[in-house]
C-alpha cells in the first residue's frame, strides 16, 4: 500500500508538469543543486553595485575569492541579459574545477530567464542528480537476485533482452548493463511521463518464467549512481527489515 501511494503521487506529480520543461542533461550532485537553489532564492541584485561588467570581471578575475564567483555567476544567471548569458557560458569553457558543477547551474538558469523572457512564459527546469539526455530522465535500476549470488547466461541474456525491449518500447535507451554477485544494475534514459511501475512489473513477468531468479524488489533511483557495497548495504538492510 505504501509502495501504490508513492507511484500514485509521482504520477500526480508528473502529470501537471507542462510541456515547455528542460531538463538539465548533466549530473550534477543533488547537495550543489540544493545548495544553488535555495541561496538563488533569497538573492538580491543591487542595481548600483552589481552592474553586470563588474560581475562578469569578478568571475574572470584569477585571484578572486571563490564564494565571490559564487554569487557573481548567481545574480549573472538572474539577470535578462545576452551578455550576462554569455559571460556564463564562456567561463564553463574553463571553469575552477572547484564550482564546475555551480557554474553549469548558472548557465542553465541564465539559459531559463533568457527563453522566459523572449517567449513570454515561464519555463520549467527539471533537475536530477543523474542528468538527463535529450528530454529523457536517466534512472539507475537495481535488479536483485531471488536468493542466489549468480545467475546463469541464459537468465542473464532474458534480462538484458527484456530490458532492451520494455526500455526501446517505451522511447527510451539503455546506456549500461551490468551483472554482479547478487544484482543487475542498469543505467537508462527514459521520457518524463514513462508508466515505470508497469515498465518493472513487465520486464520481471516476462524474466521469471525462466526460474523466478529475480526479486520483485527492484531498486529506481535518479539521484546518483551508487557504487557494488552501497548497493548491497541497502540490500541488506532491506532484508533485516523483512526478517
């Protein structure tokens, strides 16, 4: 019941998303984007002080202090300007490595007032730790074995088969596919509306007539990529809770 309720207010949520949305094709972590967002929220620019030739010098001078450029490409990105845009975009050519992920940030918001304002509308921005690629969501999936560590080829060769199917079926990609002691993960690109909840339930009905070796425990994330023990200490801990 708890599972149907989640999958009933995502798909709430994704049905009143209009259709002029963009989402931001990079992976960028979610505790940046927070950190962006929030401090964007309560931002405010000094038509006096912050003129945009002296901000675009503060983020191209070498010696500057980071959180300056930090706020300097903040209130550039707010500001409806083709040189405020510009200015973003030439610094993410050589950006300090160290706010690479805050610059891109600013370029997207930068790139959202600019359409607002020349398309007379407010734009949509959609933002995920795992990125996106052209107007598609990347998930990663986790597929965990029913009490086994291995799986044989054949099993092995229904998932990756299924999966392509129900992925390239439903307009979407399959970018990666891996096998490990006692999951299979994948990493996918899939439209913003996909029914994923009936995506899963598909491809285990069709897998598991070869031996039910998948759990139905699958594991949909698109805030980041976790790496082989992430993943089994979440397993494990899912399977303390049920025992």
């Amino acid at each position: 019941m708890k599972r149907e309720n989640i999958y009933n207010n995502i798909d709430e949520v994704l049905n009143n998303i209009p259709d002029n949305y963009k989402i931001m094709e990079e992976t960028i972590d979610l505790d940046v984007q927070k950190d962006f967002f929030e401090s964007t929220k309560n931002l405010e620019i000094d038509p006096q002080n912050d003129k945009i030739e002296k901000l675009i010098e503060q983020i191209n001078h070498p010696n500057e202090n980071i959180d300056t450029i930090k706020v300097a490409l903040q209130k550039l990105a707010l500001i409806d300007s083709v040189e405020a845009y510009r200015a973003i975009e030439k610094y993410n050519e050589l950006p300090n490595e160290l706010i690479k992920d805050w610059s891109l940030l600013s370029l997207q918001q930068s790139k959202m007032v600019m359409q607002s304002s020349l398309l007379d509308e407010q734009q949509v921005f959609i933002s995920t730790g795992l990125g996106g690629k052209n107007n598609n969501l990347r998930y990663y999936l986790i597929f965990p074995y029913n009490n086994t560590k291995h799986i044989n080829k054949t099993q092995s060769s229904s998932l990756k088969s299924e999966l392509l199917f129900f992925i390239e079926k439903n307009c979407g990609e399959v970018e990666e596919i891996d096998f490990l002691d006692s999951f299979a993960s994948a990493m996918v690109l899939l439209p913003i509306k996909t029914p994923i909840p009936q995506l899963i339930k598909d491809i285990l009905k069709e897998c598991n007539q070869l031996g039910n070796f998948l759990t139905d425990n699958v594991m949909i994330t698109n805030m980041k990529k976790f790496n082989t023990e992430e993943v089994i200490q979440i397993l494990e801990q899912y399977d303390q809770k049920q025992s």
